[in-house]
C-alpha cells in the first residue's frame, strides 16, 4: 500500500503530537530514553518538513 503525504494541518498535529510523547517517555525515567529520541527525531523531521512547505 502506497504512503500518502501528510497536509500540512497533519504534519503540525503529529510534531505537536511527538513533543506530547516525548515528554510522557521522558517522564517515565531513563528507561525510556530511546523512546524519547525516537519521537524528538520524529518531530523534527515533521517540524522540518512543514517549515520547508511553507517556505516552498
């Protein structure tokens, strides 16, 4: 099954959405610390990939 691009309101709710996960894994201790990497990458990349839409 293809991927389809996310629209720009969606790609604002999941970095939003990420942020939120991170710091729930974050507060849960060091155990989590991969988890809370993993979703500040994800955010990242859907912050970047907004901000470069909007630009472009």
């Amino acid at each position: 099954m293809p991927r389809r691009t996310l629209d720009t309101a969606e790609l604002y709710d999941a970095a939003r959405w990420e942020l939120l996960r991170a710091g729930y894994f974050e507060s849960r201790g060091d155990h989590y610390r991969g988890q809370v990497q993993e979703c500040r990458v994800l955010a990242d990349h859907y912050s970047r990939t907004l901000q470069e839409r909007e630009q472009g």
